[in-house]
C-alpha cells in the first residue's frame, strides 16, 4: 500500500469512523493526463459510516473532502468518493 493510499485512510478513519473503508489508487490510468502532471494522484474511495444517517450525499461528501484537506492541493489531484449510511448497505 502506497503512502499516501494509507494516510488517506487514516485521515478518513480518523474522522468518520468507517465499518467499511477502501481506498483505491487509479492515478496509472491517468499518466498523461494534465491535472497528473501536478504530482497530485487519483484516488477512489468506498466508505461506509453511521455519520452518513440522514446525511445528504453532498455533505456526505463534503465530510470526506474535510478530512483529507490537507492533502488535497498537493498529494490528491482527484477524488471519487461513494459515501453510504450502514442502512443503505446492500
């Protein structure tokens, strides 16, 4: 697992205590790309957390996007994020 791959998950388990957390580095299917150029990765994240009850999707994500601010203008050039309530869990 790469660094930066694991400080984003202690980041996020930090702040959202996850039951499901996967974080997944793509930026090898962006080389090339311009926003790659910058050093910053692209990342993909799967996170289940009872924060996220009754939480709009956009919160939801903008919850995720605080807790890796710090990262977010030079490690992390891109971010998907699918964010779901324990009671959406299938």
């Amino acid at each position: 697992m790469s660094e930066r791959v694991e400080r984003i998950r202690q980041l996020l388990d930090a702040a959202l205590s996850p039951s499901v957390l996967e974080v997944g580095d793509d930026s090898h299917l962006h080389a090339g790309h311009a926003g790659a150029a910058s050093g910053g990765g692209h990342y993909r994240v799967k996170i289940v957390s009872e924060r996220f009850e009754g939480v709009r999707l956009v919160m939801r994500h903008r919850l995720v996007y605080d807790a890796v601010q710090g990262m977010m203008h030079s490690d992390i050039h891109a971010l998907a994020i699918t964010a779901i309530a324990p009671s959406e869990q299938s």
